[in-house]
C-alpha cells in the first residue's frame, strides 16, 4: 500500500488529503471537506491533468505578448511538450479573447486560446 499526501487545488479552502492506494486502486481518501475535493484526490493519482497557461508573441499589436490557456485541463506529463510547441509561435493581431491560437496542442486534443484581446497597431 502506498499513502499520497494532496493540497487540493478544487476550490479556496486547500484542504490537506490522504489517499491509500493499493495496486494502482484507489482505497481510500479522507481530509476533504467538499465534493470537489473527494474528485481532485481520485483524479489526482489516477490521472493528474492541468490547465496550462503561457504567452505568444503579438505581430503588428498594441501589446507585443498574448496570454494564452489550454481551453482544457491536460495530461500533466505533456505540459513541457505544449510549451515547447507555443515557444515559436506569433499571431497577428486583432485577436479576440477566445481565439483558437493552437488546434489539438501536442496531440492532446485540446486547443490553446487567447485570454485577452489585442489590438492592431494603426
């Protein structure tokens, strides 16, 4: 058996969770204190996913950066692999918060969208 010590990361609260696994099943799981907590946990040592959140270069923009999200959560083991992939590229401006910048990010399935707007240079 095996005892994973978690922050959850669900909601503010940051609860303190212990998980006993044995033979990659999940036994049992105590310190949370909302639902949220309880999925986080499960999720966690079964399959850990992430938002991951970046920046782009901006041609022609009245910023020269675009901050930019995974529309999604990810596996965590290809979060270097969608920075790696986002490293090279530049978008030309206008941009609209919610443009695709990225389709399918380091063969996730996810895209990779902007979270702000930025606007042409004149």
């Amino acid at each position: 058996m095996e005892k994973k010590e978690l922050t959850c990361i669900g909601c503010p609260m940051g609860c303190q969770i212990n998980v006993i696994i044995s033979n990659n099943n999940t036994l049992e799981i105590d310190g949370y204190t909302c639902e949220k907590g309880e999925i986080y946990a499960r999720k966690e040592v079964t399959n850990p996913t992430r938002i991951v959140t970046s920046s782009v270069y901006v041609n022609g923009g009245d910023k020269i950066t675009l901050s930019v999200k995974t529309a999604n959560d990810i596996p965590k083991s290809k979060i270097i692999d969608v920075i790696k992939e986002l490293k090279n590229i530049k978008v030309n401006a206008p941009i609209k918060v919610g443009t695709v910048i990225l389709n399918n990010v380091a063969n996730t399935g996810v895209n990779v969208v902007a979270t702000r707007e930025i606007k042409k240079c004149s």
